[in-house]
C-alpha cells in the first residue's frame, strides 16, 4: 500500500515520515460510519485520498487510496470480490459497455492459445471504503471514475506507437487492454490490476503538499476506458504531454458516481438528474444510532412543505421510513418545488456523508421524472 502512497507523491520511508503523514492527515479528517463500520479519511484538495477503516469490536482494518477527479467511465458493475490484499476491503467486479471489440488469446486445456474477440472486457477495480457501496444492488451500470496507479510504466514520444512483441505479423499497436486481475483468478481470488495502452488526451500535475514532490496527472484513452493515470515525475526519463502513448501496468481505483438499472425496462421513462446539493437543517434532525445505515446511493424522499413558515418554497428530505433529515437549502430549491407543485416526481439519491462529532454532512443527486428513457 505504501507503493500507492509514493504514487501519491507521499514519501513514507521511515517512522519520521509516517509520523508527519499522520499528524497531517489528522487535521482534515472526516468520519463515515456506515453499519458497523467506521471509515476515517483525509482528501487533499490536489486529489489524493487515503482511507482508514476498521470494523467494530474487529482488529482487522483496511487501508484504501484513490486520486478523485472530473473523468468518468459508464461500466457494468457485475460482483463483488474480497481483496486478496485487505481482507476487510473488497474489490468490484466490472465489464467495459461501449461495445468496442476486444482480442483475447484464453488458452484451452492443451495449453495452446484460441484467439476470440468479445465485446466487452471484465476486469476488476478498488473502490475507496468499500462498506460505503454495500447497498447497491448488482448487476447494475454506473458511472465511475477510474485512477491508475502504475507499478511499470512507459512514455512515447507523439507519433510513436510502442512495440507489442507478442503478436506476429504486427510491430506495432497504440492501444490494447488487458486485465491481468481476471486472468490472475485462483479459487476466486481477483486481482485490480490492469495492463493497457493508450493515449494522453489531457495532463495537470501538482506538488504534493508533505513530499513537494511533481506529479503528473494523465487522462488516458485506452482500449473501451478513459482512466486519471498517476506519473511521478522520477518514474518516467520524458516529460509527459498530450499526445504520447504510454504502456503502463496499473493497480486500479475507482470511485462510484452514479448509479442505473442494469436492464431498464423499456416502457419506464427515465430518472432524469436535476441537481446536485447538499442537505441543511441536518442539526436540527439527528437520527440518532439510524444514521450508520444510510450507505451510498440509498433513495430519500423529496416532500413539500407550502405552508412552512421560514419558506413557502420549503422542500423537505425524509429518510426511507419517513423521518425528517433535513432540508433542500433555500437557495437552490425553487426549481425542485415548482417541479413539485406541478405534480412531478422527483427523488434524492445520498452520493457522500460526513459526521464530525455533532455535525452531519450529507450530500444528494437530485432526479426528477422525464420523457427521456435510460
């Protein structure tokens, strides 16, 4: 794990530097609890995030990372699978569903190689506080954002493709993808790891703020995936730029946005998303020991309230079973309460909570009924 902390640009190689990392990363931390378990994190502003979990009244915990950004990948999440590496975290089971075609070579029972081409890849990724994601119901597609943490990693120069040694006949290819934690697979245990090709479309770079150390951030388009690949600055001898290819051998991170059927029914309009806000008055409603049981993507029921006395516009946000959380903030709830008053549907869908001693953060998407179908 310290592995992807360096890819971080985060130097732990001693006591003295994991003390310093620590004390940092003590001063903005946030707190999520969800069932039994208790996840701590600390996210920089830069893009890095580690996480801290632990189960209750367990000595097992997990330690998790991932780089957040603005790219996102619509996938196929299929199953979960333990972390061979962490045994309280877990991987997801993923497949690509942009029907490009992808070559394989399984090999059969003999051992020899049966090329096929399918049109779609399964491979696996780990996701940050895995426990978060433990409502969602599979198979189902979502949109998820992908970083890539490189154990092997090369650059070439724009206009260059690499060479691929293991096909005959073809010298030389500029994006192929191969999910080496599938093919890994031993008594069910899955891997996230993923060796690609590919092109950079789009780089920024900071400094981390422990290490100062560059790292350059990469937006990769490889075969059916567009992945945020981690470049410190020491691993390559070329300055990274828009425009090289890059073969690289990567552990695989994702971060779950959003959410749909797997198979929407075709006579069912879709939701349609509104806004994205988060919830106020949450001081005012604590729900107590219920609080732990709201996990990622749980549904929240959106209910007016015309003759509330602070604000005719008032839209309030209720719990599954009816409790009152919170409500819409003022200042961004006349689009939904028009909807509303109109005779719309409309629902909120819980994407992040935070709790810090007595204040509760909770962030919602916000979807309403239209004629567009999914």
């Amino acid at each position: 794990m310290l592995d992807l902390l360096n890819c971080l640009g985060y130097e732990l190689n001693n006591e003295q530097d994991r003390s310093r990392f620590f004390k940092m990363a003590v001063r903005n931390l946030t707190r999520l609890r969800i069932e039994n378990w208790d996840y701590v994190s600390f996210r920089s502003r830069q893009g890095p995030e580690v996480y801290f979990g632990n189960q209750a009244d367990e000595k097992d915990n997990s330690l998790s990372v991932h780089f957040h950004s603005f790219t996102s990948e619509n996938l196929l999440l299929t199953g979960r699978a333990p972390d061979p590496e962490s045994s309280p975290a877990g991987l997801f089971l993923a497949q690509t569903t942009n029907n490009t075609t992808f070559y394989f070579e399984p090999k059969n029972a003999n051992g020899e190689p049966e090329p096929t081409l399918r049109d779609s890849m399964p491979f696996v990724f780990k996701p940050p506080n895995f426990h978060w994601y433990d409502h969602l119901r599979l198979p189902a597609r979502a949109r998820v954002q992908l970083a890539a943490f490189p154990n092997k990693i090369e650059l070439f120069r724009p206009g260059k493709a690499f060479p691929v040694q293991s096909k005959e006949g073809e010298a030389k290819l500029r994006y192929f993808a191969s999910p080496i934690g599938v093919h890994l697979v031993e008594n069910g245990i899955f891997h996230p790891i993923l060796e690609f090709g590919g092109v950079i479309t789009a780089l920024k770079s900071y400094f981390n703020e422990f290490s100062q150390k560059l790292v350059y951030v990469a937006t990769v388009q490889t075969v059916g995936l567009t992945l945020d690949l981690l470049i410190p600055a020491e691993t390559t001898p070329l300055l990274p730029m828009p425009g090289m290819s890059v073969q690289a051998t990567c552990w695989l991170t994702g971060r779950i946005k959003e959410v749909f059927p797997a198979e929407p029914r075709e006579d069912a309009p879709s939701w349609v998303f509104l806004q994205q806000t988060h919830a106020a008055g949450t001081f005012y409603h604590d729900l107590g020991e219920k609080i732990p049981g709201f996990g990622f993507w749980d549904k929240f029921i959106l209910q007016r309230e015309p003759e509330n006395e602070h604000d005719p516009r008032a839209v309030a946000i209720l719990t599954p079973d009816g409790d009152m959380l919170g409500y819409i903030p003022r200042v961004s709830n006349q689009r939904i309460a028009a909807l509303l008053d109109a005779g719309e549907k409309a629902h909120a869908r819980l994407i992040f909570k935070s709790l810090q001693g007595s204040s509760q953060e909770y962030i919602f998407r916000v979807y309403t009924r239209g004629s567009i179908r999914l």
